[in-house]
C-alpha cells in the first residue's frame, strides 16, 4: 500500500515492510541494492515473441525471443498481464495453465496495435531459478535504487546531517528485536528528541529506509536544525524520496516541515515544501539529480528564512475593507493559480476558528494554511489531498508576497 498522503507515508512503510527490506544506513542499503542490480540483465525482444508456459513442476513460466523460462514476480506478473490486455487480479484466482493460455490469447489479440509492434525490455535475474524482474517498453530508463541511495548519503547525510529517524522496533514482526539495532527510547539523547508518544524504556531503533525488488522508499530528517513557527514551537525539516527500477513507481522526492513523529512514523504537523516526480523516460539519468538538488537547497534555506515566512504568515491578516477573510483568500490563491475551491476555503477556515490555542487568530494567513493541511488530511482521495497541500503552499507564499 502506497499513499500520497504526507501524515501517513512514512507510516505505512515502517508498518508494512518486510525484515529483508528494512535497512539501518543508506550506506546498508545502497550496497545491497547493489549486489542485486549487478545480478540482472537487461533482454530486449520484440513484443509478439513473449508467452507464458506451465514448467514441468507446475509454476507459471514467461519467456522471450532468445531469454529461457523465467519466473515472474508478484509485480512483473501485473506487467506481463497488462501485455496481454487481462486483469491480474481475475487471472489470480485460475490455474497457471488457464493463466497462461489466456496470457497467450491476450499478447496475440494485442499484436495488431502499434505499441505492441515495438520491442519490449525483460529485466531478468539470473541464477539457478532466473526471475522475472519487469517487462516496460523500450522508452524506460532504468535508475538504480542504489545510485539515489549514494546521492542522499554524500547530498542529504555527509553535507546536511541528516538521519533517519528512530522507530519502535517491534512493527519488524520477526520475534525477538535485533539488539545490535535496538535500544531503549530516551527523550533527552538527540537522535530521538523529535519523537513522541513513546514511553520511556520502549526499545526503538533506526527506521525509515527501506528497499525490495520493487521499489525503495526513505525518510530522513535534520534533527539538529530547528524553526520556530512564531508560537514558540519547533519544526524541523524532513524528506521524503524513492525510486522503482522495475517500472512499479516514478523517481521522486518530496520535502516539508514537520512539528513531531511518532513511534510508528506518523508525521505531526507538516508543512509542504518542493515535490519532484519524475517518469523513467527520456534524458531523467542525467537530469534527475539536479532537479533533485534544486529541491533540497530550497530545503536547506536558512532557518531565520523559514522562520521569517512563518511570521509574516502569522501577521498577515485576511479580509478588510469589505472583504471576508474566505474571499480574500480565494482570490489570493486564484492569483497563485490554485485549484482551491470556496468551500474548501471555509471550511480550512472553521478548523482555524476551532484550533485558536494552535493555530492563533483564524483569519491569519498562517491559521487559513494549517486549516487547509488539516482539512487535507481527512481527504480519503489521495489526489485530493495533494491539491489541497500543494494549494496550501502556493497561497501562503502568494499571502506573503502580497503583503510585502
């Protein structure tokens, strides 16, 4: 399970990550995702010669035009059925003989259609039991999990001190806690300080980073820097990025502010900064880390600018002369050319009128922002919450700059 939603992203990783896939260092994991790239090879065969077999042990086989019989994984089984035009969750529950007759059925049917007359690239592993890694068209740039992992390791950790954050370790499920990871949670030591909602003595270890075949995903913070959000609480800042070298999710990074995290990372309090998604076509190798870049040094501005916007947001106030704060608002966030309706505006409005002792005077600037983060975080629709977030950020600097 995936989300798009800042509050439970970091979450849903830490709560469903299998043992194999969760890693103490980027260094840890980078190396790992490695020795696998190193393992595969890339085949490219015209997309007419791809079939699906039944082996002589009775497991559901794929090959190509000079590839051998491979086993296909959870997620290029998904590829290989998209092919041949048939719905993997409905191909799920038949035999692997009725699966594979119907793939072959479906890629011959397809043959007709332009995109199938183009070759298709077969990611496979090798070994004593070759898999199946991914099956994308010919357009697809392959990056490695293991070259982002490097990058955040010298960009992020060695130049920005940043870390990944503690976690409670049981969410592993693997029995007994490793201890050479684990130790007992105390608010005072520095790497943990940011947590909360934990008890004293609870083992917790690093946690956040996260890698398998099919994707990787991290989580780092700066636990050092801190800004005051003109409250007198801190917020720090945090990054969110991954990558898929199989085709199962674009290369991304996102940055933000956050007040706190929990033990089983959810994310308190944040505010959204830069979002890059990237498709794996065209020139993405060689620009991707630039654009990469760029959104970090908008996160690595100075803290007495994060704190400056802040404070201007809090000490701008909404409406006058006639103008209610909601209008105001709208049309601020029409100039930033936002797609955030009235209603929504009003109701980001009553949620300020509601968190007076968090937020301050509802008809801030400041107050209508965090209405507006909290009201997308009961969204249930992930594109939603992104509109509404990316909406946020747009009218709080449209805000500002329109009182300057």
């Amino acid at each position: 399970m995936q989300s798009n939603d800042l509050q439970t992203q970091a979450h849903e990783q830490w709560a469903n990550r299998p043992a194999d896939e969760r890693f103490r260092t980027l260094t840890e994991l980078a190396d790992s995702r490695e020795a696998a790239w190193g393992t595969t090879e890339d085949a490219e065969v015209p997309a007419g010669s791809i079939t699906a077999h039944v082996t002589a042990e009775g497991t559901l086989a794929v090959a190509g035009e000079r590839t051998g019989l491979v086993t296909p994984t959870s997620w290029s089984f998904e590829q290989v059925a998209n092919l041949a035009g048939a719905p993997s969750e409905y191909l799920r529950k038949l035999t692997n003989q009725q699966v594979a007759d119907l793939l072959n059925y479906g890629i011959e049917q397809e043959l007709g259609k332009v995109p199938m007359r183009r070759g298709r690239i077969l990611t496979v592993r090798g070994g004593d039991d070759p898999t199946l890694l991914s099956l994308v068209s010919k357009k697809y740039e392959r990056v490695g999990d293991h070259i982002l992992a490097r990058w955040a390791q010298r960009e992020l950790v060695e130049q920005r001190g940043f870390l990944n954050p503690w976690a409670r370790a049981e969410a592993w499920g693997v029995g007994a806690i490793d201890q050479d990871w684990a130790e007992p949670f105390d608010l005072s030591d520095p790497r943990m300080n940011y947590l909360i909602n934990v008890p004293s003595g609870t083992m917790v270890a690093p946690s956040g980073l996260y890698a398998g075949d099919r994707d990787m995903f991290c989580f780092l913070i700066d636990p050092e820097k801190t800004i005051d959000d003109g409250g007198g609480n801190a917020l720090h800042r945090g990054v969110l990025f991954g990558n898929s070298a199989v085709g199962a999710r674009k290369l991304w990074i996102r940055t933000f502010l956050f007040a706190a995290v929990c033990g089983n990372h959810f994310i308190w309090g944040a505010q959204e900064g830069e979002q890059v998604d990237l498709r794996h076509i065209g020139n993405v190798q060689e620009t991707w880390q630039a654009l990469f870049a760029a959104a970090v040094d908008m996160l690595g501005a100075s803290s007495q600018e994060d704190e400056e916007l802040i404070r201007k947001a809090r000490t701008t106030v909404l409406g006058g002369d006639g103008v209610e704060p909601v209008e105001h608002a709208y049309r601020l966030s029409m100039n930033a050319r936002t797609w955030l309706r009235k209603k929504q505006l009003s109701e980001a409005h009553s949620i300020a009128k509601a968190h007076t002792d968090r937020y301050g005077d509802p008809d801030t600037l400041w107050a209508m922002v965090n209405g507006l983060t909290q009201l997308s975080q009961a969204q249930t629709i992930a594109s939603k919450r992104t509109e509404i977030d990316a909406g946020a950020g747009a009218l709080m600097l449209a805000g500002v700059e329109h009182s300057s």
